[in-house]
C-alpha cells in the first residue's frame, strides 16, 4: 500500500475544506468506515495520499422521523439504521434491503454515505494487471470478451459494462429519497438517488454525478404511503454474496387496481435500474401473472448480453414477476 496521511475532520465543513486544500495528483478520499475504500486501497485499486476520516460527523444524532418523512445521516451504520423501528415500521424496504447486504460484521461499521459510493466489483477493475477504462481512462475494458456473469446487461457502454452492486441503493430509488450533499464550497444540493450514477458513455471512470470533493450528508426519505413494498435478491448462496439480479418494488392499490408503482432492478446495470415503462404499463391494471409477465418483458427489453449473462436475462423477467404477484398476497 502507498504511504498516506489522515486528517480527522472537525465536522462536514471542515472535511469539504480539506479536500479542497489537498488536490494533488491522487486526490483526497472521504473515509467512512473503510470497507469498500481501504479494500482498494490494499488492492492498489485506489491510491489518496491523504484521507479524511469522518468519524467526528458520528457524533450528532444520525437518524430523525417525522410525519414529512425521515433524515438519515450518512454516518449512520448499515446496522443501526436496519434496526431502527420507525424505519422498520415505516420503511422495510429499507431493513430488507440491508439485511440482504454483505455480513453483521459488515454493517456494524459500513455506513450509509458509503454503501451507496461503494464501487463495482468486476473483478478486472479489482485487478490492477487488468485493462480497465474505469480504473485507469484510456486503458481498454478486459471483461468486453472475458468473464462477464456478474457484469451489467442493461445501461452498459462499448467501454464498460460494470454494474453498481449495492442493494440499499436499489431500495432507496423504489422510495423516491434523495441524498442531501455538501460542495467544497459549503453549498448544500438534494440529488434523487435515481439521478445520483451515470452510465458510463465513454466515461466510465465517473461512477456518480458528484462533483469531486462532494459529501454526501444525509439521505432524506418522503413520507409518500405505498401499500406495500418487497425486496427480492437472486445470488450465488444465499447469504454473505452480492446480487446477480435484485428486484425493489414499491405499490399502492387502489380497490386492487395500481395507483401508482416503482419497479427498480439492481446488479444488472451501472446504477439502480427504473423499469419505467413497465411501471406505466401496470399504471390502473391489476396485478396478475399475465400483466405481471408483460411488464417484466418491459424492464429488460433493451438488455444486451454475451454468453456469460444470457442467463440473467430469464432471471431478471423472473424476478419481476415474482416480486409483483408476491405484493398482491400483501397489499
Ligand atoms: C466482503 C464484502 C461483502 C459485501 N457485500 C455487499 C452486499 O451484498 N451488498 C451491498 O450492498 N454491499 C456489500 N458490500 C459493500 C458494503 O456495503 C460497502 O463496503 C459499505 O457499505 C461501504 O461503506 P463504508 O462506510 O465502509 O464506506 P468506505 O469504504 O469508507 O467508503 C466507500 C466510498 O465512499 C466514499 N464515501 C464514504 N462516505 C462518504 C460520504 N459521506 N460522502 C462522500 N463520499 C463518501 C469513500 O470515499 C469511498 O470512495 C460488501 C462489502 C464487502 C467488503
Ligand atoms: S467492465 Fe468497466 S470496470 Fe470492468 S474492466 Fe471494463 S471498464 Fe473496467
């Protein structure tokens, strides 16, 4: 690993400071607990010379619930907020979501800022030795012709074709919330989470819209009442693995007729992937296995695969379909 220094930043003002005073030829990297920055930082993947611990922004209360809706601190851990009972209550999607998420271990210290910044993890972004225009712009992408079964099939570019893995964000954009981020200069901005990645064009390096050295400080949740809502993740075993195919749905029925719905799939694409059109498809129908099947057909119409992730396709129409006709036992 490359030597590095560590400032400890008084509070959000004081750590967007920071980032702007120590732009060198690595820039600084914000550290929340670690789990994903200090594994590519091991890796080489990733080389600040400076971070800037948040642990000080621990300290002020994390997670606030009102009938507006909820704040969320970016510093609050993946455990606390699972367990926090009006989020719960209120909110499952939510708890379902983390508690599909990496291991307790994991949550205990991963935070909610990074969970949603955490990177892809195709494994030739992970390997130094590997082409990747992500890591490295310009490079050529090596998993365009390799092994690809965990990679993206839809949103994906001829320069990369890595998903997000993340499952809290996947919920996160099925609940309409948004982050609340800090520039350098002090100016606070809200970013719906769905608007929060970009696909990678030709600029794969760019995983999120924020500008460099922005902190993220809160997610904020809108009291909108869905009906119901439902996580699904498909993977590999079933516990302590990142998702093949994810599935968040949320729904309100009116006399059992869909009033208003979100469907969002994740780990087949670069960011949380809105099924928009499927949505509106099931927009003032009833929730059957023939509309069910129809407006999974929608989500991965525009999918492109190889071999290694023609499977995901079926997975991905399946998924939908289950976690749809799951709602109508629950709603
Ligand atoms: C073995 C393993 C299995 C995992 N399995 C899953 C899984 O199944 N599902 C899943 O969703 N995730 C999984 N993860 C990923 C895990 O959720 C993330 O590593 C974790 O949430 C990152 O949070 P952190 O606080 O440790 O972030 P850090 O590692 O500290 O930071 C991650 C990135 O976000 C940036 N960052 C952090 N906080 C902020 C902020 N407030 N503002 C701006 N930038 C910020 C950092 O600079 C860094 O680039 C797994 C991780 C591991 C190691
Ligand atoms: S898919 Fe993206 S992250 Fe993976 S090697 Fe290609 S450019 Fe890099």
């Amino acid at each position: 690993m490359m030597p590095f220094a560590i400032h400890r930043a008084l509070d959000a003002s004081d750590a967007v400071r920071s980032f702007k005073a120590n732009q060198q030829d690595m820039p600084p990297a914000f550290h929340a607990g670690g789990t994903t920055l200090v594994d590519l930082m091991k890796l080489g993947v990733v080389q600040p010379q400076l971070l800037i611990d948040l642990g000080a922004l621990q300290a002020s209360p994390q997670i606030a619930v009102d009938a507006e809706g909820a704040r969320i601190g970016a510093l609050s851990t993946m455990s606390e907020l699972a367990a926090h009972p009006e989020i719960r209550s209120r909110w499952p999607l939510i708890a379902q979501s983390i508690e599909h998420a990496a291991s307790p271990q994991i949550r205990n210290v991963a935070t909610i800022g990074g969970a949603l910044l955490q990177r892809t993890r195709c494994r030739y972004f992970r390997d130094r030795s590997s082409a990747c225009n992500k890591r490295l712009p310009g490079a050529g992408c090596a998993a365009i012709g390799g092994e690809t079964r965990e990679l993206a099939i839809l949103g994906t570019s001829t320069h990369c074709i890595a998903n997000h893995p993340g499952d809290l964000a996947v919920a996160l954009t099925a609940l309409d919330a948004s982050v609340v981020v800090m520039a350098p200069d002090g100016i606070e901005r809200h970013i719906a989470v769905a608007d929060l990645y970009r696909l990678p064009g030709d600029r794969p390096d760019l995983d999120t819209v924020l500008n460099p050295g922005e902190l993220i400080l809160a997610v904020t949740l809108p009291a909108k009442a869905w009906n119901t809502t439902t996580y699904l993740k498909l993977r590999d075993r079933a516990s302590y693995a990142f998702g093949l195919v994810t599935v968040a749905v949320s729904v309100r029925l009116s006399n059992g007729v869909v009033d208003d719905i979100r469907i969002v799939l994740g780990a087949v694409a670069p960011r949380p992937w809105r099924c928009e059109e499927a949505e509106a498809a099931l927009k003032n129908h009833t929730i059957n296995p023939t509309t069910a099947t129809a407006a999974a057909a929608l989500c991965v119409k525009d999918a492109s695969v190889d071999v290694h992730r023609t499977f995901k396709l079926a997975l991905s129409r399946r998924a939908v379909v289950s976690a749809l006709l799951s709602l109508r036992s629950t709603a």
